[in-house]
C-alpha cells in the first residue's frame, strides 16, 4: 500500500506538469529534375513572397534565406512555410544526429504545407538540402541506447533513409499505463492490451499524436518530397495509418519520484500503429500546436506496411522545429522539453555542442534511470 500511494502521488503530479505543454501551441524525386511551378522571381529569393506564391519544387534561396515560420491564411485556408534546423525539438531521449563531415552548418530542410477545407486538401512539400545520404547510425548500448519493449527501435542501421514527422506538440488525450502490483514494472498499455490486466495499477498520463510521410533522402543529400493529404482524415502518407500515440514516462513506477518528474525515469512509450479510422483532421494538428521532427531511420521494405516501420519512428532527430511556437526555434537552439513540462525558464537554451564545424551526435535530456524511491521514502502515516 505504501508502495502504491506514493508512485500514484508521481502519477498525479506528473498529470498534472504535463498538461502545461498544452498551452504551447506524395512522390520523391531529384530536385534537378523539376522547376518553379508558375512562380515571380521574388519567390525564388524572398520567403516572404515564396509563401505566398505558388510552391516550388527546387531548392532556392528562398529556401537558404529563411530563418523562422511564415503563417498565412487560417485554419480553413493557408499555408505554413518553415525551416527545420538541427537540436530544435527532439524529442526525449533521441539522438540528435550528426552528418559524417562533422560540419552542422550546411544540412538544413523546409516544410511547405498548403492546406485547403473546401477543397479537402493538405499539401506537403519536403525539401532536403546538403543532407547525408543514406545516412547511417551506430549506438552503444549504456551510453547513446538503452532497450526499451514499449519502443524497439534498433540501434545502429546503415544506408538508411529520412521520414517526416509531423507532430501534435500538445497533448490532448491520457493514456493509460498499467503497471505491475508485484514489482511495478510497467506491463501494458491500453494500446497492447485490450483491458487491465487483473493485478496492475492504472496510470494515465497525457499522449501526443504523430503521424509521418514516406522516406524520402536514400539515393542523395538533396531531395524533395511532396504528397497531398486529406483535410477532414489526416493520415500517414498513403493513408494505412492515422498515426501513432507517444508519451513519457517511468517503465519502472518505483523510479518516480512523487511529483517531480525531471528526477524520475522518464521514457518514451509509443503505441503501435492506429487505423486510418481514427484519423483527426488537419485543424486538430494546427489547434494542437504544429511542429516536425525530421528523422534518420533504416530503409523500409516498401512492400511491408507500405514502408513504415513496425516500431513506428527510430528516435534519431536530424533536423526540427515547432513552428506553432511564436517566431519557432532558431538555428542553434533547443527547445527544452522537460521546461516545458515543469513550465519553468528558459525555455529555449543553446544546441548541444552547437551547429557549427565539429559538430557530434547526442542524446537529448535522456532520463533512462532513478533511485529506486518507493524504496527510500518512509512510509505514509496514519
């Protein structure tokens, strides 16, 4: 009993942080191969008026020169035009990748997206720009990698492939977590079991929702990517999928402190794949806080799943950004996930290592262990 009151009093503190970040608001191919569709000279050198132009399917100084999101239109009607930039929002415990140069002054990405109610449509336009190709990952165990049954992702991979994330950066739905009453491991969530398991302890905690594109980046550094979507069911790309469910949390409840999560376990927990049925539309994403995690992942079998991965996303950030953010991230910065949560100061602090030359890989606020607590509190009074 003792045990259970003081991991459900983390529970509900942790609820209760976490809840503060709801506040914060297709084809590939050879950019070479394709010009500007119908637009001025203006959108080929100023992001300002590439916003408001029609988009283009090559890499332009437009795309070089801009530094923070365009907004234009509502959420009926508009378009999103945006950088994506290395450390900007990983998320807790990726590893920021590094290119193979050691140079983090070159890689960089833009997102356009259009989207159109009436019309029931989302456009996606994904331009990659001095990137690795086929880029390659290689972990230690202990050190940059830590297994984890609620997120198998692997740990190396070579000759891999890039995927978009695109993020609810909100959360806006609780999970349920059931952990063992035995040892307090975490057992199954409402995603893998279909009912609690007879002797558990149910903990909710608050879900962000992703969804991702096709790869995109094997064959060559630059890329572009494009795919249209539906406005009222926004799916994955090619529409197999809604998308995936993710929180944090402890996998071992008596490494929770009560309360305090920035001293406790604290991992990712990622559902499987959800059906296209349970696809949200395209203004819950611009509602709940839009934001994109660019990714380095091992190349999928298009003919297995249509490409996606089972274990969903590989937790390895190359470029992001969370343009549903006031002015989004700016080159060289991180937004702090765990400030976030605890909405403390600052909320923004300096890229790891920065993104300039001799740049090298990290892992971001990783909090894979803790004491033991439900060991070392005294027990409740009377």
């Amino acid at each position: 009993m003792h045990r259970t009151r003081t991991t459900l009093g983390w529970c509900a503190g942790a609820l209760g942080l976490l809840s503060a970040l709801a506040g914060c608001q297709g084809s590939s191919e050879s950019p070479s191969a394709d010009g500007p569709l119908g637009t001025s000279e203006d959108a080929l050198t100023n992001p300002n008026a590439a916003s408001r132009a029609p988009a283009i399917r090559r890499w332009t100084l437009a795309d070089e020169l801009i530094i923070a999101p365009i907004w234009v239109g509502d959420e009926d009607k508009g378009t999103l035009y945006t950088p994506l930039f290395r450390g900007a929002l990983p998320g807790i415990e990726e590893l920021v990748y590094a290119p193979r140069s050691g140079d983090c002054r070159r890689p960089k990405a833009t997102v356009r997206v259009d989207w159109d109610k009436a019309a029931d449509t989302v456009r996606f336009i994904i331009k990659g720009h001095d990137m690795d190709a086929g880029p390659s990952v290689q972990r230690t165990d202990g050190v940059d990698y830590w297994d984890n049954p609620f997120h198998p992702n692997p740990k190396d991979f070579t000759n891999g492939a890039y995927r978009l994330w695109i993020l609810q950066a909100s959360t806006t739905r609780l999970e349920k977590l059931w952990y063992s009453g035995a040892d307090l491991s975490l057992a199954a969530t409402e995603f893998t079991a279909p009912s609690q398991p007879p002797g558990t302890i149910e903990l909710q905690l608050p879900s962000f929702l992703i969804t991702g594109t096709k790869q995109m980046g094997h064959e060559s550094g630059d890329f572009v990517h494009e795919f249209t979507n539906s406005y009222a069911h926004f799916t994955n790309e090619g529409g197999l999928f809604s998308g995936d469910w993710v929180t944090f949390g402890p996998l071992d409840l008596c490494q929770a402190a009560p309360f305090q999560p920035a001293i406790s376990q604290f991992r990712p927990i990622a559902s499987p794949w959800q059906p296209p049925e349970t696809a949200q539309s395209w203004r819950n994403y611009l509602r709940a806080g839009l934001a994109f995690d660019l990714h380095a992942e091992e190349k999928a079998d298009p003919n297995v799943l249509d490409g996606n991965l089972p274990y969903v996303y590989s937790g390895v950030s190359v470029l992001s950004n969370h343009p549903g953010m006031q002015g989004g991230v700016p080159n060289g910065w991180h937004m702090v996930l765990m400030g976030a949560i605890l909405n403390v100061q600052p909320p923004l602090e300096p890229v790891q290592g920065g993104n300039g030359l001799g740049c090298t890989a990290y892992v971001n606020e990783p909090r894979v262990s803790a004491p033991r607590y439900c060991e070392l509190l005294p027990p409740p009074g009377p």
